[in-house]
C-alpha cells in the first residue's frame, strides 16, 4: 500500500475516526508526568511538547497493578473467577520506535513456552501508531541498540514528521484497516518520500549518545564473576525500583493476594530485580548482596535475554539514565566491563 | 574549593586517614553530578563542586565499611549528625568535608521557567544572586531564588556546624519561608475532604519505587514495615489507598530524623509533591516539641526522649 | 540455549489460563516434624483428578487464597494415585498459613510444572540416593516411583540424614525402606540421642563411608544448599562423573512459568527448566549463584 | 414496627495490659455499660504502639482508634507512655493535615482502677466519632485520582521526557 500523508491540525479528526472503534491512547501530561492515557478527543498539543512518556507504553499491556482473578467462599468452598475481560481494543498513538521495539521484546518472553493470556490478549487487540522523533532526548541511544528514532519496524502504523504534515508508512495488514477506514488521508507523493528521508537522516544524527555492544555477552559473561567490578558498579546504585519499573523492556512481576470481607483477588503487580526481597525465601537469598542485584539488571538484559532469545533487552530509550536518583548510566557501565581474554572458568 | 577538597580527600586516603571518600564527580548528563564512592586517591581529582551537587550522601554512610571522608553540604551534615545520634554511623569513623552551601539549582523550575527540557539548555549558570541560562544561544537572567530548591530557600544550616574540614567561608542562614512553603500554604487553605483528595489524587501515580525511600537518609531500617509479610501491613501493589499509607507511615517513621533535604521529592520519578509531606511533618515536630533533626549532635533522638509536660492536649 | 522446550509437557490450566488454580482438598495431614507437614490432597473435580498425571520431580503452586501461592513438589510417586502429597516446612507467609489449615480444608493447585527426574536415563542404573532433612520430599517421590518398578532398576542406596532423631522426615518411609530387603538404607543424625541406634554424622561424610560404587550408578541428591554443595564433592570422589549426579534446586519461584523472573540463575528459570539438574549442567552454569 | 438500625461507629482500642485494659475489664465486671462497637486489643504498653497500627486500623475500615495507657508518671516500664504520647501526637496532627477527621484519633489516660473513666472515654469517642461519621478514607469513593483533577504543583515541563 501507497504512503499516505495527513495534515498536522487533522491529527484530531483521525484520532476521533479512530475513536469509533478504538481507546485511543495517546501522549498526555497531567502532574508533570508524560504517560500514554486516554485521549480526550481534542487536546493534540503532545505535538509539540512529546518527547517520550515517563511511563513507558508497557503499562497499557503489562499494567502496574491488575487483577488476575477473583474468589469467593461459600457453603460448596471456593469459587474461581476471571475479571470482567477487557475486550476493549487499544490504539496507541505516537508510541516512539524505541518503545515499539520494546513490546517487541517483550511478545518473546509472554509468548515463549507457556503463554501470558492477560499480556497477550491486550496485545492482540491493540494496534500501534508510531510517531518518529525529532528532537530526541540526551540520554537516547538508540542508534547504538539497532533502533532508529523514526523506524517504522514494530509498529502498524508509522508518522513521520514533514513540516506541517505528517507521512504515514502503512506497515502491516492492521495499519492497512486503519488506513482503509481513514477519511481525510491524502497520498504522498514523491515530493513528501524525500522530505520523510531527511527527517529520518536528520533525527538518526541527532542521537549522540553511543554505546558498543560489540561481543557484550562474551565481555559480560567473563567479568561475571568479578565480584570486585560489580561492587564497584553498583556503589551509588539505591536499589530503588526506578530504572527497572520505568524501563519498556523490563517485565518481573509479583502476584499478591487480597482478602477483605470474604471477597479475594489475585493481583499481578510490577517488581523489581533492584529491590532485596525479590529473591528473598525464608532461609536464604541468593541476591542479598546489592552488586549481586545490579549484576542480574544488567546480565539480564545484555547477557541473558541475548543468550535466550537473541536479542538485547535494551532499546536505548534512555529513561534508566534520566530518571536514575544518582545518574547510575548504563551506557557507562558497559562501556567499563573489563576486556578479559579466555572465556570463564 | 574544589581544588582545596580534592587535595584535602587524596591526602585523607594517601595518610590512611579514611578508608573511603564519598563525594560527586561530573555526572553523564547535562548540569549533573553523581556520587563518587571511591578508594582510589587518583580519583579525587575528578570531586566537583558545583550547584547541581543535589545528592545528599549521607545516604551512604550506614552501609559502606570503615572510615570515610564525605563531602557535605549544610543538610547533608545534619543528616549525618542525626544517624549519628541514632548510633548509625560513628563520629570518629567519618571526616566530615563541609561545603559551605549557596543553594542548589532544581532543574525542574528551570524547565519550568524557560519552557524548555533539561537537556534543551544551553548553559545553566550561577553568578552571584542570579542566574544566567542559556537557551538557543540567547542569555536570560533570573533572580537565583527562582530556581533554587525549594528546600534550599528554607535551608536552616547553609554551612555544616559538625565538620572536621570547612572548604570555604561560612554562610549565613537566611531561610525564605513564605517562599518555600507556598505549596504547604495552598494545601491548607483547602477542606480537609479537598486535601485528603489531594493525596489519594498524588498518590494514585505512585508506582512505588520506592526511591523516596531508598535515597532517604532517615529510612536506614533493614526491612522496612512494606516488606513485611507476616503481617502483611500493606498490599505490595501500587493502589492510591495502600501508596498513601506507605507514604504516611514513613513520614511518621522519619519524623524528628527528617532534615527537610528535600531527596525524596527530587528523586520521585511521577512528581509527588513529597516536600509538602516531610516539611510539614518538620514544622510539626518542632512546634510540639521544639525538636529540629540534626541541629546538635547532643540532643537525644526525637522519639526516645520526652518531656514531663508536652503535646497533652487531646489526651482525654 | 534457547528457551527450554516444554511442547512435550502436560498442559493442565483451568479455562485455559496458566494462572487460574484447580481446587483441591486436603484430606489428610502428616505431621513430620515440629514444623514440617505433609499434606494428602486430591482434586475437587473427581474427573480432573483422574485426567491428572505428572512425572517424579514436578513441582506445583498452591494457594492459600487470600494468603498467597508457594511452589512445592508432588513428594508423592506417579505410581500411587489414590491422592497427591506435597510436604511443607514452617517458614514464610503461605506455610505459616498451610499449617493453621486442617483436613477438609480447600487449595489452590496450579501445575504440574517444571521438569522431571529422567527416568530413561536411571533405568538399568545403580540409584544412589541422599537426602537430608525435608530434601528428601521430591527423591521420595522418585524413590516410590523405583522401588513400584524394581526390576527396571539395579541397585538402590539410600543415604539420608537430618540433625536430629526428630528432624527425620517421612519417618513411615524411612521404615518401609529399611526393611526392603532390594534396598540399601542407610540412615544418619548430625548429633544422636539415647534411643538413637543409627549412624551419626553428617551426610556427606556417611556417604564417604558408605561409598557406593560409581560404575553404572547415578546420584540423586536433595537436601539444604549447604549439604548439596558438599555432597557433590564427596560424589566425585567417589567416581560419580557430573553427570552422574542430579540434584533439585528450589529458589524463589512466583508464576511457576519462567515469567516473574526471580528464579533465574544465569539464563536458566529453574522453575521452567529445572527443577531438576545435573551438576555437569550446574557447572556450566553462567552464575554461581545456584 | 420497622426500625432503622441507629449507624454505629466501629472502634479499635490499643489498651495497655497494666492500666486500661485491667480498667476495662473492671468496666465489665461492673457491669457498667458502655458501646459494645469496641474491639480491643491488649497491648504490653501504649508505647508498643506504632503509628502503623493506627493507619492500618484506618484502612481496614474502622471509624476510630484510641490508644489508652498508664497516666503520666505510671507507666510500668518508666517511658512508655511518654514515647507515646509524642508518636500519637504527631500522628493525629500529621493526619490532620492530611484531611483524616482528627475525632478518629484518640488517646487516653486510664489507670486499673478508672472503670468509670474507661466507660466515659469509650462514650464520648463513640459520641465524636458519629459525628464524624463512617471512615470512608480510603474507600474508592474519594480521592479516585481517575475522577478528579489534582492542584499539583508539578505543572508543566517537569519529567515529561
């Protein structure tokens, strides 16, 4: 299918089409705090402040909290139930190719062996709406991770900023029906296709921050017993749940019951590899030590995920490092993993 | 100054004076510093001191082993001498490395001012009583007290009163509360249902990190009541109801320990107002009992001391 | 290594979903120990209970509802049906909570999951088993499981210990065993009592004593981190290669599934990929923190 | 003829096992009367009373709490009391300022021998807290932060990238 292009101040009329038939989620701020939330069917001024969201989209298929089930007691014992499902579809608009990425990775771990259906079903009801960056952030590296700020990869539908338009790439069959069911679209022409090509080369300079993951997983798995290293690493590390809670990739959760008044749920809720009593069992715990938890933060992503699934979990949205209390920086930490020769052990 | 505290921390380790130096180096992002924990006497010349020194690392003191050498900024020290009071950390095992402190800048106001992100910003700098910021080559000028930290107009102790070594001259306190306590202000002009509104609204964006907790001076605790599980005191899962209980529970607990730094608000990744909690609690404490956190090394910890006759009123 | 293959596995979820629990009953409970139980349990739905199976080594998450979930392995064999048995120590949240339950009493049961002891592979085989203290709940189940199939094994050793007389699990086994005359058993305490007739020692240092033989056998070991870590050892130099030697472990484990992610040690979920293990793939293990 | 049940407060009392709660039982064994909307809970000493109880009592829906030990000067282990009285009375003037009604904290002094006094206290509390009314803190129905807007300060530039 043919580009399409659609004019910046229509932007509220194709998210109000597409309110027809979707929750449409897009960019919002209320406090301060940029999240993917509910779009009111007006405000668009995210086009002009939206740099990325605090809260990664994540939320919207992996939430904070949820609930996984309901129990009851009566005469016959217990009684199992699911929560009202949530059939309604989402629609995220403006997630970053960065985040997009992420649920990517993501799909790899709620998909693989035994299937996640409380992750899954919402992924599979939701399309993405990608909009490229231009004015990225500081902390960004994700040039330097395989991502390109503006690539249109995972995403169904990809917006590329030209001037007072935006392009629009119909990436898959889900971005096809969008389009489909989409007044109001013009065709780009040649003309557009090259304004996108520069604003794609343009953004992709702009991302300063380097890193080389060049044979990280060999690198990591030789330092991983160098103890005196990760102490090192992880002395200003808080342990705070910061970095990990607020990364697109990271997806540790925590199932807690409740009872109040006869009346149980189960929820899922995010955890954090940062904090001690993750891996705490009553008589021991094999992560006490706070290197021992840095160590699995960053092995996990750049050395376990890999060994896994083949991929980094990391897509260089930079957030650990903006938010991080201490300015604890991952690019920093990789880059001062010792060169060791011969493999462990 | 900062020569003068990076000759005085490598002489500190070179003499075996301390084991560790606890300080701030350039951080990896525009305007900040990060903690530097070291050994290494070649690392102290990479020790800063700048206006963007927000890290109070007392902090550290309770968990790093041996004899260290911190840098310390007027709250800092107090923090200091209140885990020392609380028999955290021993007078004898810290050299105390006092910057006379002229209030750090919170970038968030400085956003907030010029419209502009963080990492938009040219330069950000300090002359005197103003501040001068650089956006898209062009120069804007501000009084500095519109972007200090709002912790930093009520700052009571400028210059650390417990050091072993001053770099610099002392500062006079001048504390600007009717500045600083604004939010507090507003929030009191509300219905008690309006501010409990408040709350439970500020709170519902908790996704509990917990680095209000974490960057704490104060909250030193092992294991703290939220990750109890027999009883279990409060749901680990971040609902308004059970963030706000958490919330006020460690308030309490740091009451009379809390020096008014002002970490908890700066380090909350979803902007809750958490300054309008800890220095409320601190105006409180020393209304009923004339009690300020980290003052003087003397004075018994708040909650193990008492007076005849105090705060009765309500006893029935 | 990719992810571990698990399309062979039973798939045993209610409605469909890995996280929704069957209900089953407690019908009976053992008191082991001071602070150790077993509970005998079988599935509400009498239909579910008999489309049921699960290999020797598999663990399952029970809920306490409104308390919480907790892993704990099937100690009883595949080859005795009439009810399941899993066996819990007093230690945490959702064990303080099993043990103020009594028989009638319902469970949240999820599983089986993880997997299991590789019965082809111990077939034919010298079993050298060693156990101490509750550590002997999943061998148990495997031990039952040989002992119902003699004759498709070779010799069985049985080494088991515990710190005292009374921290002795399983007590009715241990008895049952002991007078198998197809079966060695060896029974040892860290520190005896009176009436104590037994060896005294601990457990690696009996099975140097005892020293099974290392041709054609295979060692299965469970017990505290601390005595696995001196068993393995003591089992090489027996002659037991690493893969000659299996062992359990158990970390914290929340969905059961390799998901929540706190069980991992290196790129392997125990709870997915293990429990069980040899120490040739223990060694190979990018962490040491098993 | 139908009546409405009259809307009673439930209570939480922390007694202190060397005063109050000896003073309570006298209250009983007097048979003097007082709300039967009391759950009590012996404590060794008002000062085992961490302000985490007072808030989980609240979150767990009852409408007050009162914590009542030895007068001052009579507490069994010297301090008790005194530590108390500073923990309860930041806490009642911190929940203040948060909006909690203040009736829903109380505290008392009430010696062994008071069962007189236990019976007042219980009374007027009970008196306060109806006019309180039900605790609905931290019931859904307010501070829902999907509901209304906040008046935070955090307005515009901060962390939105």
């Amino acid at each position: 299918m043919a580009n399409k292009k659609v004019n910046k101040k229509d932007i509220a009329k194709l998210l109000n089409q597409w309110r027809q038939q979707f929750t449409v989620l897009a960019p919002s701020k209320e406090n301060g705090v940029a999240q993917m939330a509910e779009w009111d069917g007006k405000d668009t001024s995210f086009l002009d402040w939206y740099r990325n969201t605090v809260i990664p989209p994540k939320a919207s298929f992996l939430p904070p909290m949820e609930e996984m089930f309901r129990f009851q007691k009566d005469k016959e014992g217990y009684h199992i139930e699911l929560p009202p499902t949530n059939e309604h579809k989402q629609l995220i608009f403006g997630i970053r190719p960065c985040d997009a990425r992420a649920m990517t990775i993501l799909d790899m771990t709620f998909e693989e062996a035994y299937q996640d259906p409380y992750y899954l079903s919402r992924r599979k009801n939701a399309v993405l709406v990608g909009l490229g960056c231009t004015n990225p952030c500081e902390s960004c590296f994700c040039t330097s991770m395989g991502v390109s700020p503006t690539e249109s990869t995972n995403v169904d539908l990809m917006l590329t900023d030209i001037g007072d338009q935006f392009l629009i790439e119909v990436v898959t069959d889900k971005g096809k029906e969008l389009i489909a069911k989409a007044s109001g679209l013009k065709e780009a022409t040649k003309d557009d296709e090259a304004k996108a090509k520069e604003t794609k080369e343009t953004s992709y300079n702009k991302i300063t921050r380097k890193l080389d993951t060049e044979g990280i997983v060999d690198k990591l798995q030789a330092s991983f017993d160098d103890e005196g290293f990760w102490e090192q690493t992880a002395a200003k590390c808080i342990s705070c749940g910061i970095c990990t809670l607020l990364c697109p990739t990271c997806y540790c959760f925590d199932i807690n019951d409740e009872l109040v008044r006869g009346e149980g749920t189960r929820f899922r809720s995010w955890d954090s590899c940062g904090f001690p009593v993750y891996t705490k069992m009553p008589m021991e715990n094999p992560r006490l030590e706070k290197w021992r938890r840095v160590r699995q933060k960053v092995c996990h992503k750049f050395e376990f995920y890999p060994m896994t699934f083949n991929v980094i979990a990391c897509t260089g949205c930079g957030r650990c490092i903006r938010l991080c209390p201490v300015n604890w920086d991952i690019t920093q930490v990789l880059e001062s993993v010792p060169v060791k020769t011969g493999v462990r052990k | 100054m900062e020569q003068k505290l990076r000759q005085e921390a490598k002489a500190l380790l070179e003499q075996g004076k301390v084991d560790w130096i606890i300080g701030f180096e350039p951080g990896s992002l525009k305007f900040t510093t990060t903690p530097l924990i070291t050994k290494d006497k070649n690392d102290a010349d990479r020790l800063v001191i700048n206006p963007f020194i927000v890290n109070n690392l007392a902090d550290f003191l309770p968990e790093i082993k041996g004899r260290v050498g911190i840098v310390a900024k007027g709250c800092d020290s107090r923090s200091i001498v209140s885990l020392i009071q609380d028999n955290k950390v021993v007078r004898e095992d810290v050299v105390i490395l006092a910057v006379p402190c002229p209030g750090i800048i919170d970038l968030s106001k400085v956003e907030r001012l010029v419209g502009k992100d963080r990492d938009e910003l040219d330069d950000v700098t300090r002359e005197g009583d103003k501040v001068i910021i650089k956006v898209n080559g062009k120069k804007k000028e501000f009084p500095v007290t519109e972007v200090l930290f709002d912790h930093c107009l009520a700052c009571e102790l400028p210059t650390p009163q417990e050091y072993d070594i001053l770099l610099g001259e002392p500062r006079p306190p001048a504390p600007n509360l009717e500045v600083s306590g604004k939010d507090i202000e507003n929030l009191k002009g509300l219905t008690p249902e309006q501010r409990w509104e408040f709350w439970g609204n500020e709170l519902s964006r908790c996704i509990r990190c917990y680095a209000c907790r974490n960057v704490c001076p104060a909250c030193y605790c092992q294991r703290c009541f939220v990750e109890e599980t027999e009883p279990q005191w409060v749901m680990p899962v971040p609902r308004w109801q059970d963030n706000l209980l958490f919330q006020i529970v460690r308030n309490i607990h740091v009451a009379g320990r809390c020096t008014d730094c002002g970490e908890c608000e700066r380090v909350c990744p979803v902007n809750i107002p958490l300054r309008s909690l800890t220095r409320e609690m601190y105006d409180m404490v020393d209304e009923l009992f004339h009690f300020k956190a980290g003052m003087d090394k003397e004075a018994l910890p708040l909650m193990t001391h008492y007076e005849q006759e105090e705060a009765e009123d309500f006893f029935r | 290594m990719t992810a571990t293959d698990i399309s062979h596995r039973k798939k045993f979820f209610a409605l469909g979903n890995v996280y929704l629990p069957h209900i089953v009953v407690i019908e009976k409970i053992i008191e082991e120990t001071p602070g150790v139980r077993t509970f005998h349990f079988n599935f509400k739905d009498k239909k579910l209970g008999k489309e049921f199976s699960f290999e020797s080594g598999q663990f399952g998450q029970y809920s306490v509802f409104g308390i919480g979930e907790a892993p704990f392995c099937i100690s009883s064999s595949p080859t005795r049906r009439d009810h399941l048995e899993f066996t819990a120590q007093r230690v945490g949240r959702v064990t303080n909570a099993l043990h103020r339950l009594g028989a009638g009493a319902e469970l949240g049961f999820r599983g089986p999951y993880g997997n299991s002891f590789p019965l082809d592979f111990l077939k034919s085989k010298n079993l050298v088993f060693v156990g101490g203290g509750i550590g002997l709940a999943p061998l148990r189940s495997l031990i039952w499981n040989v002992i119902d199939n003699r004759n498709k094994y070779k010799k069985i050793d049985i080494i088991y210990g515990a710190r005292s007389p009374a921290d002795l699990c399983f007590k009715y086994d241990l008895d049952a065993w002991g007078k198998d005359k197809t079966v060695n058993m060896v029974t040892t305490v860290d520190k005896g009592d009176d009436t104590w007739k037994g060896k005294v020692g601990v457990v690696p240092k009996i099975l140097e004593e005892v020293a099974p033989s290392a041709r054609e056998a295979v060692a299965i070991v469970c017990g505290p981190p601390i005595m696995i870590r001196f068993t393995f050892p003591v089992l090489e130099k027996l002659g037991f290669t690493p893969k000659q030697m299996l062992t359990t472990l158990e970390k914290r484990m929340k969905c059961g599934i390799g998901k929540c992610g706190r069980c991992n040690i290196g790129n392997i979920y125990v709870c997915r990929d293990g429990p069980v293990f040899s120490y040739a793939q223990i060694k190979n293990f990018v962490s040491s923190e098993y | 003829m139908k009546q409405k049940t009259e809307w009673k407060p439930k209570l939480v009392g922390f007694l202190c096992k060397w005063c109050s709660y000896a003073g309570a039982d006298l209250a009983g064994i007097s048979r003097k009367k007082y709300p039967a909307n009391l759950r009590i809970i012996k404590v060794p000493c008002s000062g085992r009373v961490d302000p985490l109880f007072i808030l989980k009592a609240l979150r767990l829906g009852f409408d007050g709490v009162l914590v009542s030990g030895c007068h001052p000067g009579e507490c069994h282990y010297q301090t008790g009391n005194y530590r108390a009285r500073r923990r309860i009375a930041i806490t009642k003037r911190f929940l203040e300022y948060l909006g909690v009604e203040p009736q829903r904290i109380q505290a008392s002094w009430v010696s062994a021998s008071e069962g007189g006094k236990f019976t007042k206290v219980v009374d007027d509390v009970t008196k306060e807290l109806k006019e309180a009314g039900p605790n609905q803190l931290f019931s859904e129905r307010r501070g829902d932060g999907t509901k209304t807007k906040a008046r935070s300060k955090g307005t515009t530039r901060a962390r939105q990238s």
